[in-house]
C-alpha cells in the first residue's frame, strides 16, 4: 500500500508538471507543430526497406509529447538513447523508451513491496528499471546475428555486381533490394543517403555506427582504405566475406564447446528457486517464516542477489568473446 501510495504521488507530480509546461508553452509548442506539418508535405524521395517511399524530413523529436520533447532534446543521454534504439531497430523514440523504464521501475517496487514488504520495496525501483534495457539488449544481440549470418552472402553479390560494371553506390542498392531485413534496411539506406548528397565516408560511417558488429567495422575500414589507396575492390570484399564465413564456423564450434558450462549455470540457478517450491508445498509451515517475517525477508532478496551475481559470473566465464 505504501508503495502504491508513492507511486500515486509520483505520477501525479509529474502530470501536474508536464501539464503546467504545456499550459505555459502551449502557443510555441502550437506553431512548431503547424510548420513541422507543412514541412511534412514535402516530396518524398527516400524509400524504407521494402521500397515504399517515406518522406525526406528527418524527425528529430525524441518523444511524440511535446513538453517531453522539449525536456529531452539535446540531452547527451537523449542521444546516446537514440543510437542504442537504432542499433536495435527499434522504432520507439528515447522519450517514449524513457517513460516505459520508469512504468517498469515503480511496476517492480509495487511487485517486490506486495511479495516481501515495504522495507526493501525500494530493490524493485532498479530491477524494474532494468526490464526494458534487458530486453533493448537482447533485441540488438538477435538484430546482430541476423546482419552477420547475411554479410557474407551479401559480400559476394556485391562482388559480383562490380564485376558486372556496377558502382558501389549501385551495387549497394542492387544486394539492398535482393537482401531480406536488417541488411537491405541499412543498405538501402546507404544508397539514399548518396542520392541525397551525403558523403561516401559519412554514410559508411553511419551505417557501421548503426549496426555496430566488427564484421561491420571490418567491412567499412576496408572500403575506406581502398578509396584511399585503390586497388581490387572485387578481390577484397571476396577476402572479406571467406574471412567472416571462417569466423562464424570458429564460432558455432566454441559455442558448441560451451553449452555444457551455459547449461550447468541455467540448472544451478534454478535450483533453489526450484527447490523453495517443492519444499514449500510440502511443507508450507515450514517455510512460512521465510514470507511473512523481516528477516525471511531480507534472507531472501540477498539469496535471490547471490543466484543472480551467481549466474553472471559462471555465464561470463563460459562466453568466449571473438
């Protein structure tokens, strides 16, 4: 109840602020919403992944409300946000990925305040807040993945296409249309970004910024070098795409030659929470103590805190970084 209480007043001290911005601002943040209309009537010129085409005007905002939008933009955490999101894929905007954080820090006080008390509720504030980022990072691991396993492939129809007397820009365009998703996202967008006047070495750039992997970051390096110093661009994107095919067989055989530790970690962690209920129907009176008194309590959460530091640690030991 304390908790909930807590969160009532927050929430409601925020509304009363981003309400009182907006009522002061509310002309400025009319008229910028008018003229961000009719630049949005605009000729549209650069084409999303499956070639429909979007407009050329570049939302900048981070947040659909404008009172957020105006509290966040220019933030050097706004910024950094919006290159994680990119990296992900994700369409979400830093404010709004923002306001989901905080949702989930106060959902995870309420939930460890109704299941262990009000004296350690403020432990669920980080675990909550940490639900979102998990799963932001998982979804650019599985992003990743996808960008490597369809580099290769890539590779080599790029070369093929400047055998063929394609230029990069064309050739880029050319393996974009004939790519699935996340690869032909960011090479077409490559190819746009051309038509629109920006630099072969800014683009190369921003699309390793975008996708991140050091295949990527191997790819892009040596594009930039052979523009600096020529050569057979044919024979290097071939060099390129073998070296990153040897690469990930290397990989699935360590990750093979992991999964015993992976898995002994996964069974070890489990094994008290598993534990805790066999016991607990069994026997509830015995158990019973660990719920409903202070010290059960907090033996608890640090248990839960060691299974977790546990875990990390013999999941970090088993990962082979490459």
């Amino acid at each position: 109840m304390t908790a909930l209480l807590v969160a009532l007043v927050f929430f409601g001290t925020i509304f009363a602020i981003v309400g009182g911005f907006v009522f002061l601002n509310r002309r400025r943040l009319t008229s910028v919403e008018a003229a961000r209309e009719r630049l949005s009537d605009a000729p549209a010129v650069i084409r999303d992944a499956g070639g429909s085409p979007s407009t050329i005007l570049r939302d900048q905002r981070v947040s659909n409300i404008g009172a957020l939008n105006e509290l966040l933009s220019g933030r050097g955490v706004t910024l950094q946000l919006s290159r994680e999101l990119a990296r992900a894929g994700s369409l979400q905007k830093p404010g709004e990925f923002l306001l989901l954080s905080t949702l989930a820090a106060f959902i995870g006080m309420t939930v460890v305040s109704f299941l262990f008390g009000a004296l350690i509720s403020i432990v669920g504030l980080p675990v909550g807040a940490m639900v979102p980022w998990m799963f932001l990072r998982r979804q650019q691991r599985r992003r990743e993945r996808q960008f490597e396993q369809q580099l290769p492939d890539a590779l080599d129809l790029l070369t093929n296409s400047l055998k063929a007397g394609y230029s990069l820009q064309a050739a880029m365009e050319f393996v974009g249309r004939e790519s699935m998703a996340p690869l032909s996202t960011e090479f077409l967008r490559f190819y746009d970004e051309q038509r629109l006047g920006v630099d072969v070495r800014t683009a190369l750039l921003a699309l390793q910024e975008r996708v991140g992997t050091d295949d990527v970051r191997m790819f892009v390096t040596s594009l930039l070098l052979q523009r600096e110093t020529g050569g057979n661009l044919s024979e290097l994107l071939n060099t390129i795409s073998t070296l990153i095919r040897q690469r990930l067989q290397l990989r699935g055989q360590l990750q093979t030659l992991t999964a015993e530790p992976k898995m002994s970690a996964q069974l070890l962690s489990a094994m008290p929470f598993v534990m805790f209920a066999v016991v607990y129907a069994l026997n509830p009176t015995y158990m019973r103590p660990m719920l409903v008194t202070s010290a059960g309590h907090t033996m608890l959460a640090l248990s839960v805190v060691m299974v977790v530091v546990g875990y990390a640690i013999m999941s970090r030991i088993a990962d082979v970084e490459m």
